[in-house]
C-alpha cells in the first residue's frame, strides 16, 4: 500500500520494508541511515495483514517513536513478533480463516516518525453499510494508534462525494476541529487517488503534523465492501448536480416498493420512462429520446426514484406553449 501510494506521488514518510530473518546486520544499519535522525515508527507489514478478504488491522502492534539505531529498531522488531505468537492473534486468524505465517517472524516496514497534530482513517466508501455515495473520515487529536487498535471510537463525518465534487460541505461539519476544516478538501481528493489507484475501495491513514502537512500512512482494500455495489444500478447524472434536483418515492415507490432487481430495473422502469417521454412529447415538451440516458424513473440504492425537477417538464413546457399560442 505504502508503494502505491509513493508511486502516485503521494506524500508518504520515507520507509523501507525489513525481516528479522535478514541476519545482516550492516543492511539494517545502512537502510537506517538513509532515514531522517527523527524517531521512527515499526510496523508490521505480514502479507496476511492486508488483504482483499481479510485486514488485520489492529492485530498486531507498532512501536511508535523508536530511536532511530539498530539495537533499538532490532529490540523493537522482537516485540512485535513476540506479540504476533499471542494466544490473542492466533484466535482472530482462526476466525477470519486467516493463514498462518509460514515463518516465525513477520516482515515490518521501518518509517520515519510524524508527530501529527491531527490523525485518523479516512474510508473511501461507508464501511458499514457498503454506500458508495459517500467517504466516512474518523479522527482523533494526535496519533491514531487507539483508534486504527480499536480501542477508542474519536469522531466520524461523512463526505458526501457528489457534494464535495461541486464545492459542497461534508455532512456534520460543525463536529470538525478549526484546525482539521483546511484540510477536508485535501483528504477527501486523496481518497479519491488512493480508490483509483487500488482500484477498489480503500482504507487509509493518514497525519497531520503541526505545519499543516498531510501525509498518509497506509492504504489498504475495505474487506467488508469487496462485491458489494449496491450503486451499481444507479442512473449516471452528467451533471451530478444532485443537490439541484428533486427525487421522490411517491407514487411509483408504491408500485414497487423495496430494492428492485435488474431485470426488473430495466423492463419497468424503462418502461414507464420511455411512456413518460411519449406523453412529454405529444403535451408539448421537445421531443426526448426514449433510449437515452433515464430522464424520468431513475435508479438509487437499487430503487426506483421519480426525477420530480424532470417532470416539471410538463408544467413549464405547456405553459411556455400555452402562452406562445
């Protein structure tokens, strides 16, 4: 993930990935010297920790703030791998059907400390309800050590995609610290880079020092969403000026209620768009094209919406030509 990141020119804090089954030790110390003389951060880096069907993120520790010398890094690397032989660790991996590490110790990637002023997990989709429409940004005063661990909640807003995409604000933004607002835009846009660079939905963390810079710690796929679309079926908006148009569940949510298939989606929907165009057309509105992008009934969230704003068609077309005759 930390590549990735690197090669898409993302501002990523120098690393470099180190075995303990590496016994040279003049490798550690050379690599070493090529990081800033700061404290550095140890972390796991097992190829089970982040994968497509299964994250242990969490699950194993990181030592934060390490001096930055062999002995230190070398005493470091044995608590973490101490730690990944607990009783704790081996109960998860049978539970997520996990493989275990075929060797005794885990790779760990060494990275140059920052102390944030602001920290946090960015998620590119909902990870709870799988939505797509929206980033969910946790985050907490300082490093986020407690919060990717589990061990403290911090706070949550959403980034509502269409919304930020056209100068919109994030839902709940009075919960947002003055000091983190600046920085909203940056890491929703980082969001994005990072989702098109894995190519699917992305789990990230990220830093803010005390000057304001942004880095990002890690990217990882979100394994609760993989297969998982439920915009899959949505009507594509050119505009995606959704906060302009209106939508309702009135009166068509009453022939179809719930979540509609895509057979369904195509042949009913369809339907009463291309009629709705017809009856458009013969009451005075310029003619559509029933097989162009949906106009009427559209798709959200596998459910069919009627485009109120559209069928003001009617209202503003006839009495346009009601007045010109």
């Amino acid at each position: 993930g930390l590549v990735k990141l690197k090669q898409a020119g993302f501002n990523v804090p120098d690393f470099f990935g180190w075995h303990m089954e590496d016994q040279d030790s003049s490798t550690l110390e050379d690599w070493l010297k090529r990081l800033p003389n700061s404290p550095l951060a140890v972390r796991s880096s097992a190829l089970s920790e982040d994968g497509i069907e299964h994250s242990f993120a969490g699950q194993y520790e990181s030592k934060l703030r390490v001096p930055n010398s062999k002995e230190t890094v070398v005493q470091a690397a044995l608590e973490i791998n101490q730690d990944a032989q607990s009783d704790r660790v081996k109960r998860y991996m049978q539970h997520g059907a996990v493989e275990q590490p075929k060797s005794s110790s885990i790779p760990l990637v060494i990275q140059s400390m920052i102390e944030p002023a602001w920290s946090g997990v960015l998620f590119t989709v909902d990870p709870v309800s799988g939505l797509r429409d929206r980033m969910v940004l946790s985050f907490v005063a300082g490093d986020a050590e407690a919060l990717v661990g589990g061990e403290v909640n911090g706070a949550s807003i959403q980034l509502p995609r269409w919304g930020m995409e056209n100068g919109g604000e994030p839902i709940d933004s009075t919960d947002v610290p003055e000091g983190l607002k600046p920085h909203l835009d940056a890491l929703f846009k980082g969001g994005l880079g990072a989702e098109n660079r894995l190519n699917m939905p992305a789990d990230l963390e990220w830093a803010i020092d005390s000057n304001g810079v942004l880095y990002w710690l890690q990217m990882r796929p979100i394994t609760t969403v993989q297969g998982l679309n439920p915009n899959e079926l949505d009507s594509y908006l050119s505009n995606r000026a959704l906060t302009q148009q209106v939508f309702t569940l009135g009166n068509i949510g009453e022939m179809m209620p719930g979540a509609v298939t895509p057979l369904t989606a195509e042949v009913f929907g369809g339907s009463i768009d291309a009629g709705l165009i017809d009856f458009a057309s013969r009451s005075g509105v310029p003619k559509l094209n029933p097989n162009s992008e949906r106009r009427y009934v559209q798709t959200f969230y596998y459910r069919l919406f009627f485009n109120l704003s559209n069928l003001y068609d009617f209202c503003r077309y006839t009495a346009l030509n009601h007045k010109e005759n």
